[in-house]
C-alpha cells in the first residue's frame, strides 16, 4: 500500500544484504563491505519477530531451520540491524493485523 501511495520512495525487501553476514562468519570480508556501509544503505529497517519465539512455528516445504534455530537466527538479525537509527521490530504475539498497523504508523512516521 505504501509503495503504490508513494512510489519515488518506499522499497520493501523480504531480505536485507545483512542477511548473508548471519550464515557466513566471513560476509563481511567475502563481499568487501562492513555492517556500517550496509547499514548506511537503509532509510529504515523493519525486523519482523520470529514466531519460533511465541511457539507458533512449524517447518515446511519451504523452511529448512527448526523453530530453536530459527529464534537464533533471529537474535543475530537483531544485532546486525538493531541500531540502525530508524529500527523497529514488530512483536510476534501480536496478531496480524496490529502487526500491519504497526508496521504503517512507522512507515508513516519515516
């Protein structure tokens, strides 16, 4: 929705190029940049909450991590985007439709 009302300035991405510095201990090396200049390319950075945290996970055809090693992929996307000056994390327990409305209010607020 805010792509379509704003389209000169809202990108969404389902992956962050951080992403890859969880799964490989040399990322940063590998692919010549530092957690600073990735960091740098980013307005805003929204972390949606596992649902591994809230025990509402299950593997399927298209998962491969269990809800354990989920959570702790999700704890290093907390660090590795955490304090970027525009962060938000958006709760597990909430239900789908807060979390959207969450999501926008900060969309919003950017």
């Amino acid at each position: 929705m805010e792509a379509v009302r704003r389209p000169e300035s809202i990108v969404l991405f389902d992956r962050g190029t951080l992403d890859g510095a969880v799964y490989h201990d040399n990322f940063f090396e590998m692919m010549r940049t530092t957690r600073e200049e990735e960091l740098k390319r980013y307005s805003a950075v929204i972390l949606m909450e596992t649902m591994a945290n809230v025990g509402k996970y299950s593997k399927d055809g298209t998962r491969w991590e269990d809800a354990s090693h989920a959570s702790e992929i999700h704890g290093k996307l907390q660090k590795l985007y955490g304090d970027h000056p525009n962060f938000i994390e958006i709760p597990a327990k909430l239900d789908s439709v807060r979390r959207l409305a969450m999501m926008l209010d900060f969309i919003d607020s950017i």
